[in-house]
C-alpha cells in the first residue's frame, strides 16, 4: 500500500491521508484520521486503505494535491551512516588517505535531529543563519510500526510499518565547525528535513528485496542536473540492525523516524571529498533539488534565502585559571 497525506484546500484546509492506487489517484480515508494513528498494528492500516478504496470519501488526482510529509510531526528522527560509499567520500575532506573510521564497521551509528523542523516534498527549504555551505543528503528512512524495547535483530524488521523518501538538510560549514567539540552535528543538521512523498508499506517493496534493502535507483540532481546515484541496496547495515541498536536500553515507539543516512553520491559534501570542494558549488538561492527513489517518489524543493536574525555574542567568557580565551 502507498499512502499520502496532503493539505486539504476544499475542505478545512487540514491534514488529510488518503492512499495511492494503480492510476495515481488517491482515495481519501475518513476526515480526522492521521497516519500515525493506523502505525502500530499492519491489519488495520491496511483494512483503512482498502476501505478507502472501495468507498473513499473523496479521490483526487495526485497530481493535484498539495503534498504534507506523511508523518508531519514524528516522535523522534533518528538518523544513521549506513552507506560505507558515502562515509567514505566525506571522509576525504579530511585529506587524500583518509577512510571511516574502525569504528563505524562496529554498530549502526546515528544522532538525533529535529523532528519540529518535518517539511512536505514540495515544500521550499531556507537556508540556515550563518550557512554559506548549504547541502542536501538524499536517504530513505524506516517508520516505526509497533513500539518495542531491547528488540533482537531477528524481530527488528517486523516492527517497520513503511518506508519514506528523506533529505536531511545539513549546513555544512556549521556542521563542521560545532564537531570540532567533539559531540554529534547540532545547528548544522536542524533546520529543515524533508519527507515524502509516499510511505509505502514492506509487502509492496518486497518483490525487490536485495542486500541490506531493497534494489532501488536512488537519484540527485540539482536543477536539473544529476550529481549523485546509488542503489538503496548498498547499504551496508540493515534496517533491522539499526533498529536493534536505536532500542538498546531504551524504546522505539510508533512514528519514529530512522534515516539510513546519505547514499553514495547523495550530497554534495561527498562531491567535494573525492574532487575538491570547486566540484559543485554549494546550494544557493534559486537552486532546485529534486531527490528520487524507485517506487519512493520524488522530492522537488526550492532553496530560499533568509535574512539573518542577530542573536548576540554566544562565545564563553574567558576564565583565566581555567585556561580560557575570548
């Protein structure tokens, strides 16, 4: 099953799921329903779609519609670096030699981002305060079905009620500079992540089932101009060891959003480790991102400017027995 959710401009003008048939029609389900409420249990979400199917309370074109992310407004967004291509190819901003670290072969590392900053797939993105290095990170995340704790690897997978196409926005000048504090990527990876268009099921994307996930085309391309390609495949964890590992000690609940972080190719920063950073420029006003996984959709965004807000000096004041500077 493929579902949407979308802005309802001839009702309330509110959220609205409907779901996805053959002819790219959509079938509303009944006003007041969200897409996280069907999550924890796979029979009833696909009892909600097949109702729609038969009797919807209104059909429209995909086309048409103004798209939402499908889950506006997740409990968490956790996101990982599964893809060893793209771990790889930003490692060499670092010099010519570098690689991942030993570490990263260990566990599927992620951090948190924002889950207040959810975008639709048509939605414009503004550059970030202080960002003169803007970026772009194509991935397709996991949507938590049944919550769970201290989940095997081998029970993992069943807890997955969907997949969705993601970009994770990054500021990647800010980025850079804030890790240097030795802690995980904060300003430069919260201002704006995008989901969309469609959360689809696992049973629909079960025929292309190979490697870590699925063999699907994964596509960039910044106005209109590929810059990046992989097959989602590559991954080099699964989903169910990302899962294992996020509820270790504590709970994955329905919602939860889990990225599979940047596929090889998916951004720019990776374009600028293997060829230099006059390889592309950096995102600009104007420029248009347009991200595409089979079967997943299609994300076009728009980058804006945004004037900058002066929030006052934010450095430490000096102690000089603590071996401080201004």
């Amino acid at each position: 099953m493929r579902f949407v959710t979308y802005t309802e401009t001839d009702g309330d003008g509110g959220d609205r799921v409907g779901v996805l048939d053959a002819d790219d029609l959509v079938h509303a389900l009944p006003s007041g329903i969200r897409l996280i409420d069907l999550l924890d249990d796979p029979q009833r979400l696909h009892d909600a779609a097949d109702d729609a199917l038969r009797d919807p309370r209104a059909v429209h074109s995909y086309a048409s519609l103004r798209l939402r992310a499908p889950i506006p407004q997740p409990p968490t967004v956790r996101d990982f670096m599964t893809f060893e291509s793209h771990v790889e190819g930003v490692a060499r901003l670092g010099g010519p030699e570098a690689g991942p670290p030993e570490q990263w072969y260990e566990a599927p590392a992620f951090y948190f981002t924002n889950p207040y900053a959810i975008q639709g797939p048509q939605d414009d993105v503004r550059i970030p305060p202080g960002c003169t290095r803007f970026d772009f990170e194509l991935e397709v995340a996991a949507v938590i079905g049944r919550g769970g704790r201290d989940l095997s690897v081998a029970e993992a997978e069943s807890h997955i009620a969907g997949y969705v196409l993601m970009n994770d926005w990054s500021a990647r000048d800010v980025q850079f500079n804030e890790m240097q504090v030795r802690l995980g990527p904060a300003k430069g990876k919260d201002s704006a992540t995008t989901l969309g268009p469609v959360f689809v099921t696992p049973d629909e994307l079960e025929p292309y089932r190979a490697g870590n996930a699925y063999g699907l085309r994964m596509t960039a391309a910044v106005n209109g101009r590929v810059v990046g390609e992989d097959m989602w495949s590559n991954m080099a964890f699964s989903y169910a060891q990302m899962i294992a590992y996020a509820s270790r000690g504590t709970k994955v609940r329905t919602g939860d959003i889990l990225g599979s972080g940047t596929c090889g190719g998916g951004c720019l920063a990776e374009l600028w480790g293997r060829r230099g950073l006059d390889a592309h420029p950096p995102l600009a006003q104007g420029d248009t991102v347009t991200l595409s996984v089979e079967h997943l959709g299609t994300q076009t965004c728009r980058v804006t400017e945004r004037a900058e807000r002066p929030v006052g000096d934010l450095r430490a004041t000096s102690h000089p027995h603590h071996g401080g500077r201004p």
